[in-house]
C-alpha cells in the first residue's frame, strides 16, 4: 500500500515524497538474505522552459515498480540512500494555439 505527495513551492520547484508499506505477509520478507524494507523517497522536480530535473533520495536500489514496491532492502536509518535523477524535454511539434493566432491577425 502506497501514498505519494507533491507540494510546490514556486512555479517552477516542487517537493515531492511516496511512502510504500508493506503488508505484512503479501512479500516475501527475505530478498537475497536481506530483509524487505518499505520503500520511502523524497524528490525535488525543477522546471526550466523545455525542461524538467527530478532529483530523488531514496532507500531502494530500482525506480520501477516492481524494484520499488517489493525489492527494497536498503534503511534510512543506516544509511543505505541512494540518488537518482531524470532529465524530461518536451518538443512541440505544431502549437495550435499559435496556429489560431495567425488565422486570428489574418481575418483581421
């Protein structure tokens, strides 16, 4: 069971942090001889123009769920955090917005 949360604090920056429980009993409690741990991640998003940097801290080693959600191993208690970044660029191709403009000044 999951709970996730964004809170921003400008326009551009944001906080964001997701909490994975385990349900005792859903998971195998050893992966590799080492327990499950719940999996808890704290992120920063930061936007420039086209782009998009996430920032994460994390105990878990993977970013996909199945890593996430039922491979965890690691505590922040001792230190096992571990960092991960994501790079997004949106390209617009056609803008219909901007299309409308022109037809807009031309009737004009």
């Amino acid at each position: 069971m999951g709970a996730g949360g964004r809170v921003k604090l400008t326009g551009s920056l944001s906080v964001n942090m997701e909490y994975s429980w385990i349900i005792p009993g859903q998971i195998e409690s050893k992966l590799y001889g080492e327990n499950v741990q719940d999996a808890f991640s704290v992120g920063i998003d930061l936007e420039t123009g086209g782009h998009i940097f996430q920032l994460h801290f994390t105990n878990s080693r993977g970013m996909i769920e199945k890593a996430y959600m039922t491979e965890t191993t690691g505590r922040w208690l001792n230190g096992d955090i571990h960092f991960g970044f994501n790079v997004t660029r949106v390209f617009t191709i056609y803008d219909k917005n901007k299309r409308k403009a022109k037809k807009a000044e031309k009737s004009m």
